[in-house]
C-alpha cells in the first residue's frame, strides 16, 4: 500500500493525544491533530511529498472523517446536520463558540444507538475547525458526555449516581476518530482505516446498556 508514504495511526496504542507525541519523533509528519482527550485515527506522512499530497486533501476536503460521539440526551431526529459559523468566543479566547462572520463549519450526524437520556451519535465532518464537533453538539443542546469545556454541567446533574461515577471515571469526553478515509498519495487509491472504541468507552456504554 506504500507504507514508505504514509501510516494511519490510532493513538490508541500509542498516544491518545498528537499533542502528547515526541515532536522529534513525529514532526513534520504530522498532517492533522485531534482535540485533546479525544481518541482514534491520526495519518502521519512517512516522506514530504506524501505530507504536501495529504495537507492538500484535507485543505480540499476531500478525505472522508467520521467520530463517535456520546451526548447527552435523545435526539428527535435520527439524523440531521449543523452548518454554524465557528469563532473565538468574545469572551473566553480559549473556547469556540457559533458566531456570525466565523469560519464556515458543517457537520452531519446520524443516531447509532440511544441508552435512556442518551444518544450515541457517528459524526462526520465536512470541514475541521478547532472543537467543531463538540461546539456543534453544544449548539444543538446535545453536549458530549465528559466535556469540562462544553459540557453545560450536565455531567454533574446526572441523577443516578452509578452512570455519574461511570462519567466522572471515564476522565475525558466521549468523542473517538472511528473513521478516516483518504486518495493513497503514492498510488491516487482511495484507502479507509477503522479504529475501533477504546476500552473505557466501552465500559461506560455497557454500564448505559445495563442501566
């Protein structure tokens, strides 16, 4: 498959953040990041010719990248999309926010499965700005489960007190890179890779099946 071009990595089995990596180890490989605490694919180039192809899919949005997100609450709708313009918030620079005159943003989502006062969500996003699928959710009133940023508190106000320990163990929000689908920059063949969920999230949806 050209491995001398590229590897899709899950940080799964090795980072669960790009952040996290050794910049020696990786730089300038790395053709895209994932926010913090979320968990799943990444690709990093093997050569710079692969790197300046794969920059220019993603900047094309042309490569395919779809999350599972837990959020909380029951979607009316079994599928749907949010098209909300993405910024700085005004009052907070280290958060994003929808506002008027930001970067164009789109995300479509689809029900998986719903537990009870939740709905576990496959996103697929059209375009990549900072928090996008988290800011979306948020916006749709439907905020990741485990997000300290945008969470709303809901976390906190869950009722039953085994899924609130379930949440508070989990130690960062339900959101995995499952899948990630781009043109091979060696041979033009369009290639996918899954990452299947990690362990921890795994538990808490078996503890929501249970529940």
């Amino acid at each position: 498959m050209g491995e001398e071009n590229l590897r899709a990595r899950n940080p799964q089995s090795a980072i669960r953040n790009p952040q996290s990596v050794n910049p020696q180890s990786l730089r300038p490989g790395i053709v895209h990041r994932l926010d913090r605490d979320t968990s799943g694919l990444v690709v990093v180039a093997k050569s710079a010719r692969a790197h300046e192809n794969l920059a220019e899919q993603f900047r094309a949005r042309t490569v395919f990248k779809s999350y599972v997100a837990l959020v909380h609450g029951v979607t009316k709708e079994d599928k749907g999309k949010v098209e909300e313009p993405l910024a700085r918030d005004a009052h907070n620079r280290t958060r994003m926010a929808v506002r008027r005159g930001g970067r164009t943003a789109l995300s479509l989502w689809r029900a998986r499965q719903r537990f009870g006062r939740f709905t576990l969500l496959d996103v697929q996003i059209k375009t990549g700005r900072t928090h996008q699928i988290r800011v979306h959710l948020a916006w749709m009133k439907h905020p990741v489960v485990g997000d300290d940023v945008y969470g709303m508190g809901r976390d906190q106000n869950l009722q039953d007190p085994r899924l609130r320990c379930a949440v508070a163990a989990l130690g960062r929000q339900f959101l995995h890179a499952e899948r990630l689908g781009f043109h091979h920059p060696g041979t033009g063949e369009w290639v996918s890779f899954t990452a299947p969920l990690p362990a921890e999230l795994e538990t808490l949806l078996n503890v929501l099946s249970e529940s």
